[in-house]
C-alpha cells in the first residue's frame, strides 16, 4: 500500500461513480471524491474545520472564565471607587 493515510482516511474506499457507473477504489476513488470535496484543499480544509470543532468547547470555556473575570473585576473596581470617594470626604 503506498498511502495508508488515504485508506485510513476513507479516501481511497470504494466508491459509486455515476459518469460512469463504475466503483473505483484506490487512487481513482481518491481523485474522484477529491474533486466532489472542493479539490485538493478540501483535505486542508476538512482537517481545519475538525480542529476547531476540537477547539471550540475550550475557546467556550475560557470566554466563560474571561466573562467571570471581567464581572469581578468591575465589582471591585467599583468598591475601590467607594472606598476612594469615602476618603476624601
């Protein structure tokens, strides 16, 4: 096998091909379902788009803390502010 990635992958599954109402596998298949994917970005891109599926629930998560941070600090700068107003009268 010269590209067990591609198998792993699915890439190179047999497939139904309806130009020609064959079932190519191997690298016919391969080239066939790359063209119907968007080329050969389509790989770049699905591998893109799975990382960030991966990413999103902790981006989520840190905004979540982030939100929670900023409300605490603006709770304590407005005590802070009390406190300053209370000394200088």
């Amino acid at each position: 096998m010269i590209n067990p990635d591609d198998y792993e992958a699915g890439w190179t599954q047999k497939t139904f091909n309806p130009a020609s109402g064959k079932w190519p596998s191997g690298a016919a298949a391969r080239n066939m379902l790359l063209a119907r994917e968007g080329g050969a970005q389509a790989v770049r891109n699905a591998g893109a788009m799975d990382a960030f599926n991966l990413m999103a629930p902790l981006l989520e998560q840190y905004q979540n803390q982030l939100d929670a941070s900023q409300k605490i600090s603006n709770q304590l700068l407005r005590e802070l502010q009390k406190i300053q107003q209370r000394k200088r009268t």
